[in-house]
C-alpha cells in the first residue's frame, strides 16, 4: 500500500528547488500507533517524517511492508529510506535522521490506585506489576522481580493485562506509552480510559530514527536535508507542539 503526501498540502514551507524528480520511497510497516497506514497522518512516527519531508520541500511515498525487508531493501539501496527504527547494531548503508521517536516505556495504573512516589524501581517494592510475555522491557526489571522487590505477573497479551489492572488484580502494567493508550482507546470505553494514567518518569526511553540509503544515489544529501529540517524544527521550538498535535490526533493524551 502506498500513501503519498504533498509537501504543500502538509505545510508552508520556504520555496527550495526540490531535491527528487520523483517522490521518495519509504518504507514502513504497522506498529500503532506510530506507524499505520489507516491511521491519521499514517501514524505519530510517520507524521512527524511527513513534516520533516514538507519543512525539507520533498515528496514522499510510505510504501507498507514487513519491517525487516523494507530494512533491507532501504540497505541495499532499492528504497529511499525506512520508517522507523532504533539504534542498530549495524548501520551500513544508513544514514539516521532524528530521532523521530522517543519510545517511553512506562507503568500504567488506576487513577483511584496511584502508585507511590519513585525514583528507582526499588522504591516500588511491594508493588505487583503486569508484564506480557515475550516483552523485554529492561534488564533491570525482570531482576528485581525475581529477587522478589516486587511480583510479576505475566499475561499472554496487553490487553489481558490492561483487564487485570481495570479489576485490580495487578497495581501497574508496563508497556510502550503510546502503544498503551492505543490500545486502551481502541478496546475500552471514554469512560474507561479515563480510569488510567501513566507515569511521568519512564522506566527506560529508546530512541528511534528515520533510516536513510546511502546506497542509493543523492541518499547522503537526502539525509542531511531532512536532518536540517528537524533540527530547524527542534531550535524552533516547534518540535515538541508539533508530535502534541500528531498525539492528539491518534487519541493519545498529553502528560
């Protein structure tokens, strides 16, 4: 599936000769809600590459496929770039742009249930979490939960999770903040989802970027163009209203 986004339509931008004759490719996937063909503005990942894109003066296609092929592809130079992905540890034939994501993993609870006040995930001892399993999360974590500092509890899937922590079997859940309140406005009620909140301090915060090609010819000075644009956007100031509005407009509340 392919979307493809006009600069202009997207915003004013100052009159630059464009780089490509032709739209650049991106690749993609889905991953709500950052990156989603159905979803508006294709995502809050793919928003934000489409206003870095329209600041640069350059058309683009996201072309939707599976994440690592679409890797490969942008690698070896058959795509202009892949949205989006972290740190790799291997990043030949790429060039970042970015970050166009900063990945929170946080706790989520019920309002009427705070938890308290943390700096270290030893103060929570006594806590029981949910966790899903097959999820990572962080080292740290999954040791002070088998030391016993606290109890987890794991469930085959978020949303299982989510239901435990509506009926207080567990006190928290950690997942992907936006990923978390994706899925609570897609599974519960207004009502509902306004019984949860999420913490402020993460557990841990990832990075993630635009992939350029440097395989593919003027790749290097796609690259640094639509680097110009986010940092032009960041010294603005802008940046930070600018993923608001693309979270607003997923469903996703402001902390």
């Amino acid at each position: 599936m392919k979307h493809t986004l006009s600069a202009v339509a997207l915003a004013l931008t100052a009159v630059t000769t464009p780089l490509m004759a032709d739209p650049v490719r991106i690749a993609t996937g889905e991953y709500a809600p950052m990156t989603g063909a159905a979803l508006p503005n294709d995502g809050v990942v793919n928003g934000l590459v489409a206003r870095l894109a329209a600041d640069a003066d350059v058309e683009i296609t996201f072309e939707y496929m599976p994440w690592n092929r679409g890797l490969e592809l942008t690698r070896n130079g058959q795509m202009h770039g892949a949205s989006y992905w972290n740190d790799l540890a291997d990043q030949s034939g790429l060039i970042e742009v970015g970050p166009v994501s900063t990945g929170r993993i946080v706790f989520f609870y019920r309002k009427d249930d705070p938890l308290p006040e943390w700096q270290t995930l030893n103060d929570l001892a006594g806590t029981t979490f949910g966790a899903t399993l097959g999820y990572p999360y962080t080292e740290e974590f999954w040791a002070l939960g088998e030391a016993g500092t606290y109890v987890v509890q794991t469930a085959s899937n978020d949303l299982s999770n989510f239901k435990k922590l509506q009926k207080g079997r567990i006190d928290a859940f950690i997942i992907n903040e936006l990923v978390g309140w994706d899925l609570l406005n897609q599974s519960f009620t207004p009502d509902e989802v306004a019984q949860f909140a999420a913490t402020e301090l993460p557990v841990a915060e990832a990075l993630g970027y635009l992939q350029i090609s440097s395989e593919m010819d003027g790749g290097a000075d796609l690259a640094a163009r639509l680097q110009a644009a986010y940092d032009a956007l960041e010294a603005s100031g802008e940046l930070e209203a600018v993923k608001t509005e693309l979270n607003a407009a997923s469903g996703i509340p402001s902390n």
